[in-house]
C-alpha cells in the first residue's frame, strides 16, 4: 500500500506530474489574466492542482484546511493540506523567508480579543497579549477538526504548503509544520510610522525573531495574520521551476473554444 504524500516528501514523478497540472490552468481557465485568451493558474488553481496530483479532496468552502488527502491506512482519517499562493518569491530570494498569509478572519479575531477585554482603544498597549490571543485562536482552528477533539484530520501530519511565484514566470513550493512559534519566544510591538512628518503609533503588530519580521497582524486593515518562516526552516522545498509552456497550436485545439466545441460538438455545429 503506498504512502500518503501528505506524510513524506513528494518523489520527482509526482512533483512533475502537479507541475504539470498547474501549467494546464494557461489556457484560459485559470483565476489570473495574463493576455485576451491566456491565464495564470491562481490560489484555487493552486489548491485543484495540489488535489488530483495526490489523490485528496479540495474543499473549496470556509474548513480550515483546503485540501484533505485520505490516509491509506485507517477508514474515515485525513490529513490536511492548508494551500498558500503568493507573488512574493522576489522578496523570498531576497530575504531568505517564505510569505503565508494564514488568516484575514478579522472579526473572529476580534471576538476573541474582546472576550479578553482588549479592544481597539487599548489593543496597542498590550502586544504580547494580543499575540498570544490570535496565536491560539489559529492553533484552536486546527484542533477542532483533530482526531484529539473528534475530527477526523491527523493534525500531527498535516501542515502548510506554500507556492511562491514571481512576474517572471518562476514557481517554488514549500512546505511547512503548522506548529506556530511560542509568543515569549519573539518581540512584539507596534512600530512607529511616519505621517505628513509626524511620527504615530502603528497600527500593525510585529513579532521579531533574531533575523526580522516573522509575525505581522493587520488588524484595523484587513484582518490579515501573516507569517514569515526562513526558507531554511521549511521540512522541504521544491527547486524553483516554471509552467510547461502550451503547445503551439494550444487555442486551436486546447483553448475555451475547442473545448465548448469538443463537450457539446452537437450544439456548436448548429451555431456554425
């Protein structure tokens, strides 16, 4: 019985054969315009692609996980897969960290925070406490749906897979745990900015580790918890790679034309 990719590392065949199902969303199905009849495989692109290379199902709703790869081994067990996409793998290559924007719940955000009493009068004055409070929130996302808590997701082999992309067509995979590091182990502030040459409080909170930034909240913006891990802290990593281009005569008889002409060839023909 063979392995989960969920519970190691994906071999070469298996990687090339989701590369190669990300490429297809260049034929005008994918979620990102790139010319009149060309896209872009986008996050959900990202998310199909992950699923039918290694047999899982996309959820495509609000679970926490995306993607759910069955457990050859036990009926009824998974184990998750949380999908991030970002254009930041320019910014990878320069600093070394991976970006994954992990949440924008901001009202359960601060739902949470105001059953703690903190609220946006006095949020500012209490960082490691408002850290604390989303890093737990996120963590007890995830245990809701554990084995420990009646779920049927294997928490333990579970984890993040984030795919960086630049504008110039290069593509990076990694893969990272979904254990979170400890509040008291990183500074947290809200740094300072300059407006019309005043200096004010900040409304994003930041977590440092010893090489930078590798926690931010935007809380009055959006509600985006984002996380920075180090490329070197990633349990594996693809090489960086590019889409397999479309054949030549890719429109003609691949595109969104060919294709409503080839499922319903009966209908089209009385078009003509």
């Amino acid at each position: 019985m063979s392995i989960p990719f969920i519970v190691r590392d994906p071999t070469q065949k298996e990687f090339e054969r989701f590369r190669l199902i990300l490429s297809t969303y260049q034929d005008g199905s994918g979620q990102q315009a790139l010319t009149d009849e060309q896209t872009l495989p986008g996050w959900r692109d990202f998310e199909r692609s992950i699923s039918i290379a290694f047999g899982g199902e996309a959820q495509e709703n609000k679970f926490i996980f995306d993607v759910l790869i069955p457990d050859t081994t036990r009926d009824n067990i998974y184990f998750g897969v949380s999908c991030k996409m970002r254009r930041t793998l320019n910014d990878t290559k320069r600093n070394g960290r991976v970006t994954l924007e992990l949440s924008n719940s901001s009202g359960k955000f601060w739902q949470r925070l105001g059953d703690l009493g903190i609220h946006q009068r006095n949020y500012k004055n209490k960082p490691a406490e408002v850290a604390k409070a989303l890093l737990d929130q996120e963590k007890e996302w995830h245990e809701e749906v554990g084995l420990k808590q009646g779920g049927v997701v294997d928490l333990s082999r579970s984890f993040y897979l984030a795919l960086s992309w630049n504008a110039q067509g290069e593509y990076q995979l990694f893969k990272f745990s979904l254990s979170l590091p400890r509040v008291s182990s990183l500074k947290w502030d809200f740094p300072s900015v300059t407006d019309n040459g005043k200096e004010r409080s900040g409304r994003r909170l930041r977590g440092q580790d010893k090489q930078g930034t590798l926690i931010e909240w935007y809380g009055e913006s959006g509600g985006q918890l984002k996380y920075y891990p180090l490329v070197k802290n990633a349990l594996w990593k693809s090489e960086i790679f590019h889409l397999e281009p479309l054949p030549v005569n890719w429109n003609e008889k691949h595109g969104i034309l060919a294709k409503a002409k080839d499922y319903f060839p009966d209908r089209w023909n009385s078009l003509e």
